[in-house]
C-alpha cells in the first residue's frame, strides 16, 4: 500500500524522497525518480510533509518516537501524515508527542484495496488542523478520489477508518454465513453472490468480497487476516474507551482468530468465510 501511495505521489509531480527499513523495497520507486535515503533523519530533511505507512501501532510508536524517529527529526512546524490504520490511544499519543515538538500530525488513513491505491482512487480520511490538511490537499489529489473530512482532531479519523473496517469486516462475515447456508441447501453459490449483488446488497462491498470469496481467491492478498484481526482488537478498544459496546466486532474478531489458529493468517481478511464454511461442515 505504502509503495503504490508513493507511486501516485510521484506521478502528481511531487518531489519525493523514499525510506524503507527494507531497501530492496524502494529499488522500484528510486528508479521512477523518487530519491532513495537512508534514514528517517534524512526523509525528513528539507521536506514540508512526510508520510508514514506501517502496518501497527507499535511499528508507528517506533518510527515517531524512537531514536532517529520523526520526532527527534521532523523539523518545527512541519506535517507528519500518517496514512496507516492504527489505534486511538496510538495516534492520541503521537499527536501529543509531535505538539511537545513543534510539529503538526495530520491522520489520514485510507480506505481501498491495493489496486484502488495504485489508481488513485482512494478515500482518504484527514483529521487534524484546518491549515495543516488545507496544506495536504496537493497530496489527497495525487492519491484519492475524495477526502472524508474527520475533522480537527487526528484521532476522530482513526475511529472513522476502524469503523468502516468493521462494518466491511462483519459483511465479509455475513457473505460466508450465506454462502454456507445456501450451500447447504444445494443451491451453488453463484446464484447467492447475483443475488446480493443485483439486489439489495449492490454495493462494492458485497460485489469485491463476495467474488473472492465466491472463487476462494484468498491468496492475493489485500488486506490479510493478521491485520484485519490488529484492526478488530483495535476497533474493540475504540469501544471500550468511549462506552461503546461493539457485539458484532466480537463475532468478527473471533472468526478472524480461528482463521488465523488454521494457518490462515497471510491469505486475504476474505479467508474468515473459509472458516464459516469449516465450521459449517463444508471444507
């Protein structure tokens, strides 16, 4: 994700420079004409916005606050924009980190798959100071179809992102329990997914999901069942701090957990309706 966000970044016309603790990763984007560095320290030299993706809180705490991190290196009064799916408490702790500072965090995660990223066409969900998403917008143009304004506060678009991931999670979940149950009837699952998908349930969502589940493409992976499971952990702390009970993010995170106890962790988040179908008495 973090690669094809810095493709279209590249192809606005930005300068861009590109750092990855795994080199090797960024020999495609150096040879687009992204500058290829070293280090955090020297991503952040003479730049205005730098943009983190990683995959969990505890690599995000690493990149801001470890030694070399963007904290001890961003320079006063400029943007961290952070573009990955974390935690509330995480971005809450960041935003004080970087204030303490001098500096400005903007949380902009993103929703859409890998694909929908390469193409420009992600939704983007920018919370933070007016002036500094105002500074962003260049950015969004580059990389999504439309921004979801969250507000002032950062951590207000982690609880957006956390949301629509568990209400996309729990659908994945209510797609395999259909199949399963049609499935049992005789019924191939095919008709199932037309009529989702040429009824009610006509939304991308159920079109996407219910194809890679439909056809068991569960190793092109676009988001996988590791993070969905970090994202339903997540989602259930949002909850429990703010008084919110979230019964249907149980049922999701905990076929998420037995997925992941069958091996399961890598393939796609799409892969919790293959335990359905286990649990069902058809695979």
């Amino acid at each position: 994700m973090g690669s094809a966000i810095a493709s279209r970044v590249l192809a606005g016309g930005h300068a861009l420079a590109v750092y990855n603790r795994t080199p090797e990763k960024c020999v495609a984007l150096g040879k687009a004409g992204a500058a290829v560095v070293r280090s955090i320290a020297e991503a952040c030299a003479d730049r205005d916005v730098v943009i983190s993706m990683v995959a969990n809180d505890a690599a995000l705490e690493a990149v801001v606050l470890g030694p070399g991190g963007l904290v001890a290196s961003l320079p006063k009064g400029k943007i961290h924009l952070v573009m990955g799916t974390h935690g509330v408490e995480a971005i809450r702790k960041i935003d004080a980190a970087h204030k303490q500072a001098g500096q400005v965090l903007v949380a902009c995660p993103v929703m859409g798959r890998p694909d929908v990223a390469a193409a420009g066409q992600l939704g983007l969900l920018p919370g933070g100071p007016k002036d500094a998403v105002d500074a962003c917008r260049p950015l969004f143009q580059a990389i999504g179809r439309r921004t979801f304004e969250a507000g002032p506060e950062p951590a207000a678009a982690a609880a957006i992102k956390l949301t629509n991931n568990f209400v996309l999670g729990c659908a994945i979940e209510v797609i395999g329990e259909a199949y399963a149950l049609v499935e049992k009837f005789g019924v191939d699952r095919a008709v199932m997914y037309d009529v989702l998908t040429d009824g009610l349930f006509s939304a991308p969502a159920y079109k996407v999901y219910g194809k890679i589940v439909l056809d068991e493409a569960y190793d092109k992976v676009g988001q996988s069942a590791v993070n969905g499971f970090k994202d339903a952990e997540l989602a259930l702390a949002a909850g429990a701090g703010a008084g919110v009970p979230l019964p249907s993010v149980s049922v999701w995170r905990d076929r998420l957990l037995s997925a992941i106890a069958h091996g399961d962790g890598g393939k796609d988040w799409a892969v919790m309706a293959l335990e359905q179908a286990r649990a069902s008495g058809l695979r």
